[in-house]
C-alpha cells in the first residue's frame, strides 16, 4: 500500500512531517518499507510568466521569449510550439538544476543567448506529455517557487499492511490510526468542485431487488453479495482528471486514464472501497443482476483477457450475459469510454470467503478483490457511494438520475465485544485506567458503553479483525504504544520441561568432529529421489529438490564436489541433520544423523615433512568411532561387504564408513566418509580407575597372518589366552611382500604386562606369552615370524 | 627362581628404561658417544658390567639375566644407532631451529555459523531459565496452522508458501507447531527455546532458502505478562548484541500471538542514522513475538483464564547473516572450505 503524506495530512487537517509520521507509522504497526519525498529535485524551478514572444531571427522552429521569473526579465530562447505571451509557465532560471541532473546555463542558441529555460512537464518529471510545456493555471506570482505555488511536493511512504488489517488499505484507515495517537479526528476532505447540494442517499430496497434511476437492480447471490448500493449519472463527460486528481494519484504510484475511472480510483485509496463504473449504454436491459456465473459462461475482461467462468465464480450481469468478476474486475465490454455520457455506478460488500474463492478459481488479484477477501466496511457503503457519486459530478459533470439504491436484504449485526479491566492488566502488565481504554478504542471508531466491571464495545465495521476480548487489548497497546510498556524483569518460576537429550548428544558430537578438524556444514534436506521410501513433496521447487532425504552423504558428497569445482583439494566436512522415511498414512519417520567426509591431506602440509599422507579410510573410521562413542551406547564396528559397519545393540545396521564415490578430479584425493543414526547418548560419564603403581613390561610380537585372517580376531585370541596379567596389546606395524607368501602379512604387536600391586616376573611374562602364542598357533596356525 | 636374580631383573629393566630415556633426550653427537660409553663402553659401561658378572650365577639366573641383558643392549644399540643416523652429518654442530619457521599444526575444525547462533540464543535464554526442545520437522497441517490459530483459507496462509506431503501432512514453515507439541507434553510452568529446521516454498535467492533455521521459545504460566516479553526479548538483545544496543518493539502480526510485535536493534551497520541495509530507517528487525493467542491455549487444552505465555520466531541464518557479514544465504550451504576455515577462531 502507497500513501501520501499530503494525503493523509489533509483526512486530520494538520501538516504531518515526513520522518516524525514513519516512526508514528512504524509504531503502530504499519511497516514503513521505503519513504519517497516526491518532486523534490524541483525546488529550482519558478514561476515564469512569458510577457513577449518573437520569432528566432535565425531558426524557423525557435522563438525568443522574455521572462518574468521575479527580477529582471529574462531573454529565453524556446522550442515549445505552445509558447504564449502573458501565460505561465515552469521556469528554470541559470544555475538551476532539474530533476534528472541537468545544470541550466547561459548558452547561445542559433546567435541569440538564452537565460533560462522553460519546462515541459516530462522535464519536470510531472507526466509524460512532451507536446510543449506546461501551462500552469496558478495565481502564483513570478518567480514564486513552483513548489509553493503547487501542491506537488510530497512524500509516499511504501506501507507493508499485515493481513489482519484491510482498514489499512485506505487512506482514511491509516489517518484514523494516526489520529488515535495525535488525538485528531479524521474528517474526508471537500471534494473541489463538488455541488453545493449533496447528492441523495441511497434508499435502502426491499428484499434483494431494486431500483437505481430506472435500472432494475437484483442480488440473486446473497452469500457472495451482501450489499450492493448503485446510482446512475446521466449527462457525464468522459475527458481527463484535474490536476488535483492526478497528482493526488501520482502521489501513490497511480496512472491517470480518466476522470471516471481517476474518480473510482480515488475512492478505493481514499477509504478503501472499490467503485466500479459500468458504460450504461452497454448493459443489456439496462439492468444488473448479481449472480453465480453459468457453466460455459465467458467474459473478456478489462486486462483484455477472455476468461471462462464457472458456477464458483460469483459476477456482475446485465439482463443477458455476464459483465464483470464481482469484487475482481470488470468486464471490457462495459467498460467507461471516451464516447460514454451515462454510467452507472456500482458500490457493493461482497462476501470475503466468496470473494476468495472468485479470484482464485480467476487466478488473479486485483486493487479490489485484495480488498473485498480481507473485508471492508460493509456499514458504509451507501455513505461512500454517495462520496463517489460527489466526485464523480465533480470531476466529469452530470446528474444522479433518481435515487441511489441499497440493496441490503440480510443486514450484518453490529459485533460487540466485552472487555474487561482485569484481562487488560492480566495480558498487558500493566493497569490501563478506565478512561484511557474508553478514549483509546473510542478513538478507534468503537462505541463504548461501561458494563459492571467490564465494557461493552461494539466495533466499528471497518474493522474485521476486531472479534475478541484479546483484540482489544491489542488495541489499547498499540494506540498507549508498545514503548510506553516497561521492561523490567519480574520474577519468574523454572520450567518442567527437560532439555531435549538429542540437543545434548548433537553439541557432544560437534566438540568431538570438530576436535578431528572437520568442519560442521548444513546442507538443504530437499534432494532428489535417492530411495523408494524417501518422502515426496508434492509441490517442489524442481525435480532436484523433491524428496527429503534419506542419507546425509550424497548432500555432502555434493558439497564435497563444489570444494573441488573450486579448486580446493582439502575438505573435510560434518553434518548433523535429520533423514526421512516414508509411512503410509502417519507423518514420516525421522532419525537424526551425523555423517562425515573427509579428502585430501591428513594435516597442514608442514616444511618438515616433504610428502603430506592423504586422509584414507582408517581416517573415517577415526571419525566413525568418535561419533559412536559419543552417539550411540552399545554399538560394535565390523567390517562389512564394503567398509566397516555399525550395528547398534539390536544388531541393527546404523551406521557406515567407506570410500565414497563422487565426481572426482584426477588431482584430488581419494574420498572417504561415515555416516551413523545418532542415538540418545554413548558412553557414560567415567569411573576413573586407580593408575597403576607398578612397572609395566613390554614384548613385541610379529606374526604371520594368511590372507583372510583379521587382526581383530587374532587380538581376541592373544588376549583369552595371556590372561589377566596383558594389560594392553595393540597392532603397531604391517608388512607385505618378500619373503613372505604371497597374500599373508605380518603384523607386530606390542602387548604391555602388568601385575597391579606388585612388579612382574620374567618368568610370568614368558608363560603368559607362550601361552598367547601357542593358542594362536592352535586356532589359527599362525606363527611368530622368523627374524 | 633365586631372590637376587628378581632384583637383578628388576635393576636391568631399569637401567634400560633409564638409557632409553637418555638415548631419546640426547642432543647431539657427543652426548650419544657419553651415552654410548656410559652403557655399553667395553671397559666401564653398565650393561657391560652385568654382563661380565654373569658366569658368577647360578645356571638359572644366569639364563633368565643373560637373555633380559641382551635384549636391553640389542635395543639400547638400536635406539642408539637410530639417533645418530637422525643427525646432521658428521663434524657439523646442530644447529638452532629457526622458530619463525610455521609450527607443526593439525586441522581444527570450525563449527557452522548458524549453530553458533543457535547455541548463543538458546544459552542466553538458558540463563533465564530456558531449556531446549525439539521435534519434527515434517508435520501436520493441525499443528502447523490450524492450531496456531491460521483460519482456514485466510490470507495470512499466503505469509506461508508451504511444502505439501500429502495427506494432512506438511514440512514445517516455522518452529511454532514446537508450541503446540510442548504444551500437550507438559503443563505450565514452561520455558523453552526450540531450534529446528524449517521449510518454505522460497527457491534458493540471495536472501532466501527453501530450508532454513529458526529459533523459536515459549514461556507459560501463571501471571506472564507483556511486560515479561520484552523484559526477556531485551535482555537478550543486550547480550547478544551489546550492552547499549538499542531496542525497540512495534506492533506486528501472527495468527498464533497477539498482541503481536516485532523487536527491532538499532542498525548494526549505521548505528541508527540511516542507510541502505536498514532502508534508511536506522532499525533491523531481528525477530517476532507475542502474547500467546487465547486460541493456542484452546487448542491444546490450557486453560487460557489462568495461563498466559509469550512466545517468539526469529531466524539463526539471518542472524549469522548480520552478524558475520555473510552478503548471501547460499553461502551458508555451500560448505566452502575457505568459508568454514573462517570460523576456527573466534567461533
């Protein structure tokens, strides 16, 4: 919504200033999205009254005019055909600038010097007329700033209106608004020009049929029309607006086409009420009837668009066919035209929820319909026919033929709300005294009668959003003024609500994954199809964006593939997200997830160390069990068909680490990653165990392995059978190749024996070992390689 | 096995663990040569000592220190030679290391902007009491709308451009249905922030996302008033953005609160003068909150005559945004390795 400070400052009849009105604005709810000082690069140009014209002596089309801009006259060689001694005209003296830049300056046209120059209105930024320049009809005298003899000088504000507030979509919404905080009463401006007679009210019809100058006027769809008031003016002359009309709409953005249809314009911005102007000469009949519109039925409407209707679609007929969209937009044939003397003029409620459903089954939005689906004042109609009906004979000439019609047949009651002294301070925190909230609401167009503890507050038609005891309170804090709430902390009691124990693991896992250098990366859940079960969105931005996830690593392996795109060929990456399973019927099934990817060098390249490693598998696996360890109780690692594998307690399979497979550049890295469900915590907090006090002693072992035999298995043999006394064992070493067979390996171990509480023996130490050997050989035939 | 040959054993152990130590702190070739002497020198070295008293032992000892004895020379030699090889060659003294040379460093790894956020907010709110809850991200349109108070078929809807699954079933436009879902788990008195992740029918632009964070919180019980909401909402507009930020709260709208407000910072980047990131105004808006809608509570069964609540939205990724001067959402996405890298300090 665009307003007009002059606008709005003509409803209260005071002068508001540009800055002071957006905060005000702001403070009230109306977001000030932009404020527009309009015309204000015109604050060179003046009056200038042309007192001599005489042809350039060296130019057909140039003539040599002398101008009285205040002062001295001034000699100004003009291009403008339209050029006439003793008119006025917008003067841009030397050194004046105009609004797109240009430096005026002394210059020799053709041998003649021009001091000055005289505008158009295009140059002036005020229309696009370039036939000439603008003849201004001021009494202003010369030399007068333009901008003090014009009433163009303006700022637009650029409003964000919430949906709850249709009243803000007019002029006089926002000045009522305004005035409950200035406490200024909002009073609709004289209409220049307008008869000295008011025109006659419309009189209310029986049932859903009446009477407008002679036109039959019938509502036979009263859900979708629940008031519809209409006048004919006989005798009008279609032509352009006034000046004032035209630059109250420029003011807002608004184009001029002519005075009917500046005139319905001027109402829908002025108090938020559509108008429509139908050609009288072009309604079958003449007569109107208000009705669903038949199956087959189309219409041609004023975007010149033809439309198919459907009995869904509530529309405007005359005595045959359908004329217009009700509430949405008229139809071209009816429209007003150059040729047009008789109109008939349309000023109706239509029903919100129907109005809805007519422009969308039309799949459009109009000035109107955005009107009519939010709700408009259906108290007012007649008032604001009337207001039109004023402008109208103002703007275009005529006569009303007759009375005015309202057909009304099923009046909407007035709604009243009770409001209790109490309840405001119970929401509000603070007591709001009687008087304030009667003069508050009062202010807001509510009739407020005292009711016990309570008031009766009947609400103003204009305002739908105005049902509750709750909406009102919302109202006295808006118009006391949100700042004017304290905001001292008061005492307060803890919650019950315990913290998510997934909130806990995912900030334990991030230390952990960041502690092993990789960083945490978020990637969008929306993908496209990677599994049957994942779930489909049934409105997706794209084919690649219409399924949830199943896996967080094909997202990051794309993340992965953008470093490389970019040259990067070090990358390792995190995510802690949620996955997706389809379920039939239910929402579908979420887990939370971590998964990681890792390529390039194992650390920062350092001087010491000529060839950096690159990160491999046993990295993942790193990463793996660290996020397990913190993520998942009970979980065992084994390997699998590829990779290694994570089976939960139940033996589940939950989790993964392996090479990836991915769009890879021929210099980059091999890619590995781990992905794991994320469970309700790992490992618990620890008990620590006594450090030991006795020395420990060490025996390394190299055994043989045949190809298929895992460390991990001869590990668990090793440590049965040396007993208690093994402490620790772990692999330190492998080799492949000569002399061993082909296909087996060497692997050494170093085993760490300690007795607690006492120092070992050799002898001990020997036989544990002996017998660790001897059952590996027993199980496996697995032997000490020959040094 | 005799006395004297335990301690024997145990004195050897010692010995070599003692010269192994040496051997690794030793500093140059001269100091390996003393220690090479020391131990194993042929006249006085230590090992050489037990070993030349061998024969003198009885024939058990003799082979149980025999084989410890040389196993601790074998390594002490082995260590010895290692350390020796790992030196400059021959003649030249070593020389100090030039410490303006880089450090042997290890990859650390930065956590997400938005996270950091999001743990900021929820520890702020966590020192008023807050904890932290979750749930679906995917969810009904009764607790995504209905609920929430969004009349069927209204325009507001349109504030939301939504991800449909079918059948009743929605992706989330905002953390709000979290409300409903906590306050039919629990019975005031409630505190909670609750992070997740949200959806919108926004294609990826500079400043959108089709998914992104929010932080919502909630705060139910008896007596909770406006003046509680901004009490709370500019406690943690001070911590979060500074001590003397400025802060203000205009009217604002959603289905699920009113009296509905938008808290507005002072412009971060003017300070309040005016420019083109706060559209002249000198104000950012940074999140919406409420009281909570006598309607909320009908829904979930809380008696709205003797609860009250505040609740507010506000968006991590934004925030990250404006704090850390990131020009474009998408960057937030991408996992850029040279974005990321940024946040390992500081962070």
């Amino acid at each position: 919504m665009n307003a007009s400070l002059r606008w709005l400052s003509d409803l209260l009849g005071v002068e508001l200033d540009a800055a002071l009105t957006r905060d005000r604005l702001t403070m009230l709810g109306a977001g000030v999205e932009a404020l527009e000082p309009l015309h204000g690069g015109l604050g060179d140009i003046v009056i200038g009254e042309v007192l001599e014209v005489r042809r350039h002596p060296n130019a057909d089309r140039l003539t040599l005019c002398l101008v009285d801009a205040g002062g001295q006259a001034k000699r100004v060689v003009c291009g403008a055909a339209n050029v006439a001694a003793g008119r006025r005209y917008p003067f841009a003296p030397v050194g004046a600038r105009l609004p797109e830049g240009l430096m005026i300056e002394r210059r020799t046209i053709r041998g003649e010097v021009s001091e000055g120059m005289l505008c158009s209105a295009r140059e002036l930024g005020l229309g696009d007329d370039q036939e000439g320049i603008l003849e201004l009809d001021t009494a202003a005298a010369p030399g007068t700033r333009l901008l003090d003899a014009l009433p163009i000088a303006d700022t637009r504000f650029v409003l964000e209106i919430t949906p709850n507030r249709p009243d803000l979509l007019s002029h006089q919404g926002i000045a009522r608004d305004l005035g409950a905080v200035l406490m200024r009463a909002v009073k609709l401006p004289v209409i220049p020009g307008a008869p000295a007679q008011r025109p006659p009210r419309a009189a209310r019809a029986r049932g859903a049929r009446g009477d407008a100058g002679g036109v039959p006027i019938a509502v036979e769809d009263v859900s979708g029309c629940r008031r519809y008031t209409a006048a004919v003016l006989r005798g009008v002359g279609v032509g352009p607006s006034p000046a004032w009309l035209r630059n109250r709409l420029a003011a807002i953005g608004a184009r001029s086409v002519n005075n009917v249809v500046d005139a319905t314009n001027y109402i829908l911005f002025e108090v938020g009420q559509p108008i429509h102007a139908f050609d009288l000469a072009k309604l079958r009949g003449p007569a109107i009837v208000v009705r669903r519109a038949r199956a087959g039925e189309a219409l041609t409407t004023l975007d010149g668009v033809r439309r198919r209707l459907d009995p869904s679609m509530t529309v405007i007929a005359d005595a045959e066919v359908a004329t217009g969209v009700a509430g949405v937009m008229g139809g071209a044939e009816s429209e007003v035209s150059a040729a047009t003397t008789d109109v008939l003029l349309e000023c109706a409620y239509f029903d919100p929820r129907q109005n809805r459903a007519t422009r969308r089954a039309m799949g459009m939005s109009t000035e109107a319909s955005y009107r009519f689906e939010r709700g408009i004042d259906h108290d007012a109609t007649p008032e604001y026919l009337g207001r039109a009906i004023e402008l109208l004979l103002a703007v275009a000439g005529g006569h009303v033929d007759g009375v005015p019609v309202d057909v009304y047949p099923d009046p909407i009651p007035p709604t009243t709300v009770f409001l209790r002294d109490r309840r405001i301070a119970d929401i509000l925190g603070v007591e709001i005294p009687r008087g304030e909230t009667e003069r508050v609401l009062t202010a807001l167009g509510c009739v407020v009668a005292p009711k016990h503890e309570r008031l009766a507050v009947q609400v103003p038609a204009a305002r739908p959003d105005l049902t509750r005891e709750i909406d009102l309170i919302e109202e006295v804090a808006r118009i006391v003024g949100y700042d004017r709430f304290p905001d001292d902390m008061r005492p307060y009691r803890i919650g019950v609500v315990p913290d998510a124990p997934s909130e806990r693991v995912a900030a334990r896992l991030r230390r952990a994954l960041t502690a092993l250098g990789l960083h945490e990366a978020m990637t969008s859940p929306l993908g496209p199809r990677a599994d049957p079960r994942s779930p489909e969105v049934l409105n997706p931005l794209s084919r690649e964006e219409a399924f949830l996830r199943s896996e967080l690593l094909p997202g990051l392996v794309r993340r992965v593939e953008h470093n490389w795109r970019l040259m990067q060929r070090d990358v390792r990456l995190f995510e802690i997200g949620t996955v997706f399973e389809r379920r039939e019927g239910e929402l579908p099934a979420e887990e939370m997830r971590v998964a990681g990817v890792l390529t390039g060098a194992r650390r920062p390249p350092h001087w010491s160390e000529p060839a950096t490693p690159d990160l491999d598998l046993f990295d993942a696996v790193a990463g793996l069990e660290a996020a397990v360890a913190v993520a998942l109780a009970g979980a065992v690692l084994e390997p699998g068909s590829v990779g290694l594998v994570v089976r939960d307690a139940g033996g589940r399979a939950v989790g993964r680490a392996a090479e990836l497979a991915a769009d890879r550049p021929a210099w980059a890295a091999p890619l590995v990653g781990f992905e794991v469900a994320v469970g309700t915590g790992g490992a618990p907090a620890p008990r620590v165990r006594p450090l030991p006090k006795s020395p420990a002693v060490e025996r390394d072992i190299a055994l043989v392995l045949p190809a298929g035999l895992r460390a991990a298995d001869v590990e668990t043999v090793l440590r049965s059978a040396a007993g208690p006394l093994l402490e620790r064992l772990w692999p330190f070493d492998e080799y492949r190749g000569a002399p061993l067979p082909a296909g087996s390996r060497s692997v050494a171990w170093r085993l760490v024996f300690r007795a607690p509480e006492r120092t070992l023996r050799e002898v001990e130490v020997e036989a544990a070992l002996q017998r660790a050997l001897t059952e590996v050989e027993a199980r496996y035939g697995v032997r000490r390689r020959a040094s | 096995m005799s006395g004297p040959s335990a301690e024997q054993l145990a004195a050897l152990a010692a010995l070599r663990a003692e010269a192994e130590a040496r051997v690794r702190a030793a500093r140059g070739r001269d100091a390996l040569q003393q220690l090479r002497t020391d131990y194993l020198g042929r006249k006085a070295g230590r090992l050489t000592a037990i070993l030349k008293g061998l024969p003198a032992l009885d024939p058990d000892a003799r082979r149980a220190v025999g084989e410890a004895a040389n196993a601790a020379k074998a390594a002490i030699e082995t260590l010895l030679e290692a350390a020796e090889r790992a030196l400059a060659p021959a003649g030249s003294e070593a020389p100090r290391p030039d410490l303006t040379m880089p450090a042997r460093r290890q990859w650390r790894g930065a956590l997400h902007p938005v996270t950091l956020v999001v743990d900021e907010v929820c520890a702020i709110f966590g020192e008023l009491g807050f904890t932290r809850y979750v749930g679906p991200e995917a969810e009904t349109e009764r607790n995504n709308f209905t609920a929430l108070n969004f009349p069927p078929e209204h325009p507001s809807l349109e504030m939301h451009d939504t991800f449909y699954l079918g059948e009743g079933m929605l992706l989330r436009t905002h953390t709000s249905p979290l409300q409903i879902r906590v306050m039919e788990a629990y019975r005031p008195p409630i505190r909670v922030t609750m992070p997740g992740m949200c959806y919108r029918r926004d294609p990826f632009d500079p400043s959108h996302a089709p998914a992104f964070s929010q932080v919502e919180a909630l705060a139910v019980d008896e007596g909770i008033t406006f003046v509680d909401l901004k009490a709370s909402l500019t406690y943690f507009a001070r911590r979060f953005f500074g001590p003397s930020v400025r802060v203000r709260f205009r009217p604002s709208f959603f289905p699920f609160t009113e009296p509905s407000a938008d808290m507005e910072v002072e412009c971060l980047i003017c300070h309040g003068t005016g420019c083109p990131a706060c559209k002249g105004s000198g104000w950012m808006e940074i999140l919406g909150a409420g009281m909570v809608d006598p309607n909320v509570f009908e829904a979930v069964g809380v008696d709205p005559e003797r609860y009250t609540g505040w609740a507010f939205g506000m968006g991590p990724h934004r925030m990250a945004m404006l704090r850390y001067g990131v020009p474009d959402i998408r960057v937030l996405f991408e996992g850029d390795m040279r974005f990321h890298d940024q946040f390992v300090d500081g962070g």
